[in-house]
C-alpha cells in the first residue's frame, strides 16, 4: 500500500523530532536570583542539553522578583518566542495569588514538571513529641503551638495547614512563624523558640542525621530511600506535598514548537547525565511532561488556592 505523505506534513514531522532542537539557541529564563533553587534547575538543564547535544546553545539568565511573577509576565510578553523556556514550580502558584499577578500560568504554555522535594517537620530531640500523633493531640488542644517555616504564603506555610486541617486545628488561628530562611528556622527550632519547624528535608537533614532533630513527618506519599521519617499519611493524616520544579514556555508558540520542546525535555529526562545530576543534588524524579502537565498545573492551581484561602492569605 502506497502513503503519500505531502510536504507540508513531512515539514511537521521533521519539526516534533527533538534533533531540531540542537540547531538552535534555547534560553531558559531562572526567575529568581542566582544560585537559587529555580536557577540550580535551571543551570542544571543547560548543562545536560548542551553535554547531551539536544540543543546547540543553552543559556540561562535571571529575573528575580516577587515569587516569580516579574518573570512570568517578561515571559508572558515573549508570545511566540518558541526557543525561551522559564523554571517555575509551586513557590510560583502560591506567589501569584499572594502577589495579585495580572498573569498566572493559564497564560503560558505548560511543558514538564521536573523535580521535587518533599518536607518534613521537625522537632528539637529532647522534645516530648515522639510523632505527628503526639504532636497532634497537643496542636488540637493549643492551636497556639508556634510551628517555624519559610515565609508567608510559601511552601512550608501550605504544608503547616495541610497539616492543622488535618489534625482538626483552625488554620486561621494556628501560630505559623515565617523565617525568610531555613537557617533562621533552624535556630528556631534547636533553640526551643518554637514547638516544631517545617522545611524541605535539605534543610535539617545534617541536624537530623545527628541526632539533634527529630523527623515526626514526610510529606511524601510513600517512605523515602535514606530518610528515616515516617510519612504523614500513614500516621493517619492524609496529607502529601512536594516542593516541584517544573518548566514552562511562552504563551502562543505552535503545536509543534511546544512537541519539539517537550520532546527535548523527554530526551534529556531519559538521559544519565539528567540521572546522575538528580542524584548529585539530591532531587527526586517526579517528571511528567505533555498533557499530563497540563492537567496537573490546573489541579494544582485550584489546590493552591483553596490551601492559601483556609490560611487566610487570599480571599
């Protein structure tokens, strides 16, 4: 049987082969501040494409401010630009919300999530809080229990009330006390300044690891290799949070731009460098790309909301 395949079709094909990509320059914008989570992924993308061959010329630049959102409406205003990329995940949902964006990520064209960490909760060794249950049945009588964290609105504050809902605590009331970082947390928590802190697990692992820190909690749905934490879901709270880092692309690129994009990213996922990179830095794989991201950013979006909403930052 004969196929006739016209050019216009063949053109399209050749343009979903993630071989076009290396013919070209990418920018990835990190929107933050150098050396940074989102700038880390960000550079870490750019080395693997470039050693790997997927893109020709990889090159990352920064545009900090407000949680993201500068960046995402300088990305917003790149329509079109098939050949820009920007790092984001959900410090960016809660900050567009918090922050009143006029642009929010309906506005840009979802390509993969990459990676995550997922939090625990901590609390002093000599502490009498054995596990999330102890602590609890104490948070339940005393809503009042100071819980350290990040800042306002971001990820370790979605965790605390995830968790005071759970546990049947008035997530307007309870007494969450925001750190600009995890080091002030950190001293929070050893210094007895607060009942317990919540943080991505990087951040206390070497405390914990010493003894210093008890790890009541993961915020992960299933026990993870190398952290002797038990999760919150099989203490019996049904909470699950991952600090993901995803990648997005300019508002009105063609169908087959975002193929090659997502094809790339593909390529680079399947690769061992990307591998061996995840397992340098310690993230985990939560990739998913395509369709799936999509849906999975409007899920997370409307999440987000309802989380920021019962904590009284957004109406």
């Amino acid at each position: 049987m004969n196929v006739k395949i016209s050019a216009l079709t063949l053109s399209a094909l050749l343009l979903l082969t993630p071989s076009t990509l290396a013919q070209g320059a990418v920018r990835i914008m990190a929107p933050a501040a150098p050396g940074g989570g989102w700038d880390q992924t960000s550079r870490a993308i750019q080395t693997v494409m470039q050693d790997e061959g997927i893109a020709k010329a990889v090159t990352v630049f920064n545009v900090p401010g407000a949680g993201g959102t500068i960046g995402l409406a300088q990305l917003y205003n790149a329509k079109g630009d098939g050949n820009q990329m920007m790092t984001m995940g959900l410090v960016m949902v809660g900050a567009i919300l918090t922050n009143a964006s006029k642009v929010d990520l309906s506005r840009v064209t979802p390509l993969a999530r990459l990676t995550g960490e997922y939090e625990v909760m901590v609390v002093p060794a000599s502490s009498p809080y054995k596990s999330m249950k102890d602590f609890a049945a104490a948070w339940k009588g005393n809503a009042g229990l100071a819980v350290a964290g990040g800042s306002a609105g971001g990820t370790d504050h979605m965790l605390v009330g995830l968790l005071a809902k759970s546990v049947g605590v008035d997530t307007k009331k309870m007494n969450y006390v925001p750190f600009s970082g995890g080091g002030e947390t950190l001293a929070a928590v050893l210094g007895n300044q607060v009942a317990a802190g919540v943080a991505g697990y990087g951040e206390f692992e070497a405390q914990i690891k010493a003894g210093k820190l008890r790890a009541i909690g993961i915020s992960s749905g299933k026990r993870q290799a190398g952290i002797d934490a038990p999760t919150f879901k099989e203490q019996g709270f049904n909470v699950e949070l991952a600090n993901w880092r995803g990648i997005v692309a300019p508002p009105g690129i063609s169908a087959s731009e975002k193929a090659t994009l997502v094809a790339a990213l593909d390529k680079m996922h399947a690769s061992k460098a990307w591998k061996d990179t995840l397992k340098t830095r310690n993230w985990s794989d939560l990739y998913m790309s395509g369709s799936k991201f999509d849906v999975f950013l409007k899920l997370e979006a409307v999440r987000v909301r309802g989380v920021l909403q019962d904590i009284g930052l957004v109406k």
